[in-house]
C-alpha cells in the first residue's frame, strides 16, 4: 500500500519540482482535499523519508501560494523535522527547510523571525557548501530582501552586492540569477531614490533575460514591467506605457487572460492611467485585474486585497466616497486575516483609512487608525523609513487639529 502512496507522491513532488509559477497552485486548488486527506494519512503512518519530507514541503508551496500562511506554516514546519530526522541539522535540505519558513515568514511581516531562519539557512550553506555557492549567494540575497523591507537600506545594499559578486564569479554575467539579483539591487535604489543606478540594473537584467530566453518569455515580461514601473515612479508616463504593453503582451500570449501575472500587469497599467488622470481607463483594469485575482485565488488573499485598496484610492481621488470606506474595510479585514496586525500591508491599509477619514474631516475616527500604523510601523521599521516618517507627521497633524477642536469647545461652549 505505502509503495503505491509513495509513487503517487513522487508524481506530485516531480510536477512541483519542474514548475515554473504560482499557477501551479491555481491548477492544483481543485485537488487539495486529496492532498490534505495524503496528508493525514502520512502523519497517521508516521513514516519518515525523503519523499515525505519533499511531500510536505512541496504542499506548503501550494499553500503558500493560496495564501494559506498557517497551513505553510505547519507544513514547511514538518518537512524541517522530517529532514532533520534523515539527514542531522546541517545538511543542504535543511538549509532550504530553514530558507523555505524565513521566506514565509517574510511574507507574512515576522521580519524578526524570518531573519533568524534566514541566519540559519546561512550558516548551514555557509559551513557545507563555502561563502562562493550559488545557495550561499542566494541566501544574502534573501536576508537583503528583508531589510530592504524594514528600511535597513544600508545592511540590503551591503547584502546584495555581496551576493551580486557571488552569483556573477560563480555564473557570469549571462544567467538568470544573476538578472534576479540585479533586479532586485535596482528595487533597492528605487527606494532610496538613487535613480540614475535604478534604470542602469533594471536595463542590465532586461538585456541578460532578452539573451537568454527570448523577447516573449515570462521573466523578460517581468523586466519590461519593472521598467515600466520604474518610469511610472519618475512620472515618465511616455516610456512606461509602452513597456507595461508589452509585458501584457507577453502574458496573454504565453499564459493566457486568466492568469495571476496578467492580473499584475492590469493592476500595474491601472495605476498607471490612475497617475495620468485616465481614471476611466484605471478603473477598468483594477476591476479586471481584481476579478481575475477573486476567480484564481479566493476573497481572502493578499493580491485580492490590494485590488481592494486600489480601487477604494482611485474612488476617493473621483470624490465618490461612498465606494471609498467599503473597500479600504475589505482590504483591511482581509491583511489582518491572513498576514495579521503587524503586517507592511496591514499598516498601509490603517494608513489609507486614517487619510480618507482626515480628507473627511472626521478626525475622531482617523486618529486610531493613523495611531495604530504608527506603533506598529515604529516596532518594525527603522527610524528613517520613509513611511514611518509619512506615519508620524499624518499622527502629528490629526492631533493638532484634535487639541484645536477641543481647545475651541472649552473656550466656546454650546449654550
């Protein structure tokens, strides 16, 4: 019997193995309650092997992708025992085990704990496999990712140029990691606002990609979107539209109208004509880019609630508020849902809520939510962060306005 369920997994672990995308996530969604039934069954035999182990971790990927983050959790948790069990603690599976929850956790704003796995996953490839190992490499690369993420912007610069080097003595100039790895030092400089370096490395990893696979390929796609968002960012909307054109292009082409990266793509051209005042057009694409996004993942996503709040900001900049607060609630509920309070996402949408309220004038109920992004953004973002500093001066203004309209009510009471 464990001979015929083992094959059927390696079926299921080689299809993961040689996927390219989060579709696979998508294609899988029917099949998860056999997958979940699979998965009782293994904890219930109590076997451990490597098969297993890849089971586990392979199912948190799909997982992942669904936005499930505490059944990833719990899985990607288990293929860490299940490796530790067969191979002891410092073995390559258990660098990626250790990599595979810092990444979760990323995604799911623990930077604290996402850092220390991360740190794990180090040490392990940094001991088994030297400090000029393409693992190793991409282990800086992540740790980079997070503190570009919490505005440590000196620390991600240090990292990422570290794991450039790497990738590049190892590699060479021509191979896909190291276009990822050059596109993710052009985000870097993007936000701290060095943009000659920016448009540089986001033009190096289109020329490597370009090479490499073609003009009509997936990852090429990506590059002339990060072009396109870069000159987006610049308000050079001349440049932009086309190369997001492209991208979309792409995309229906090789992936089809209902695919997730399409969806991108819809929701990136949206805030483009959003930025250039074409609010019919953006309006358009969002609620195509969000129906895309609620028919392939489910109402309680990440993406979903992005589409959410950019719909709510397109409303409020048209004036028709009514649409406004729904939409910012939507994506609220759903970021403290599956990524919990102390989330970038999550703050944001506190944010966002707190700057409709203001625009209102409804001061009262703008002052916990621009409260609440504060505390959170203080714990987890370094002091320069350019939206915690957006935080503080939002909190400091509805305070004053506060105190004011107190002060008025004791200086001219009603009668």
């Amino acid at each position: 019997m464990f001979e015929e369920i083992e094959s059927q997994i390696n079926l299921f672990n080689g299809f993961i193995k040689h996927s390219i995308d989060i579709q696979v996530a998508i294609d899988n969604k029917n099949n998860i309650v056999y997958f979940e039934s699979l998965e009782a069954l293994l904890n219930r035999l109590k076997i451990k092997n490597e098969t297993i182990g890849n089971f586990f971790n392979n199912f948190g990927l799909i997982y992942k992708n669904l936005g499930f983050y505490q059944k990833v959790e719990r899985l990607y948790t288990e293929a860490l025992k299940i490796r530790e069990y067969i191979f002891g603690e410092e073995h390559s599976q258990i660098a990626t085990s250790n990599n595979n929850l810092g990444l979760l956790y990323h995604s799911m704003g623990e930077y604290q704990r996402a850092e220390t796995f991360y740190f794990k996953a180090l040490k392990i490839r940094e001991k088994i496999l030297g400090k000029e190992f393409p693992d190793t490499a991409s282990s800086y690369n992540n740790l980079a990712g997070l503190y570009h993420s919490t505005g440590e912007y000196e620390k991600a610069e240090f990292l990422y140029l570290k794991a450039l080097k790497i990738i590049k003595q190892i590699v060479g100039d021509n191979h896909p990691n190291t276009a990822s790895f050059y596109n993710n030092l052009a985000g870097l400089y993007h936000s701290m606002k060095e943009y000659k370096k920016v448009e540089s490395l986001y033009l190096k990893a289109l020329k490597i990609r370009e090479k490499i696979f073609g003009y009509i390929h997936p990852d090429t796609a990506q590059s002339y979107n990060n072009i396109a968002e870069f000159y987006r960012s610049i308000k050079n909307y001349e440049k932009a539209e086309p190369l997001y054109f492209k991208a979309l292009g792409i995309h229906l082409n090789m992936l089809g109208e209902k695919h997730l990266d399409t969806a991108t793509v819809y929701n990136n051209l949206a805030i483009l004509y959003d930025s250039m005042e074409e609010y019919g057009k953006a309006e358009a694409l969002y609620i195509k880019a969000l129906n895309i996004r609620k028919k392939s993942l489910r109402e309680y996503h990440p993406d979903t609630a992005s589409s959410y709040n950019n719909l709510a900001g397109l409303y409020d900049l048209i004036r028709e508020y009514q649409k406004v607060e729904p939409l910012y609630i939507k994506a609220l509920k759903i970021r403290e849902k599956i990524l919990g309070e102390e989330h970038l996402d999550t703050t944001a949408s506190y944010n966002n809520l707190a700057v409709f309220f203001f625009g209102q004038g409804d001061y009262e109920r703008a002052y916990p939510y621009a409260k609440k992004a504060f505390d959170i953004r203080s714990k987890i973002m370094s002091e320069n962060h350019p939206s915690l500093i957006d935080s503080k001066k939002g909190l400091e203004a509805i305070e004053k306005v506060l105190i004011f309209n107190a002060d008025s009510k004791n200086k001219y009471p009603i009668p």
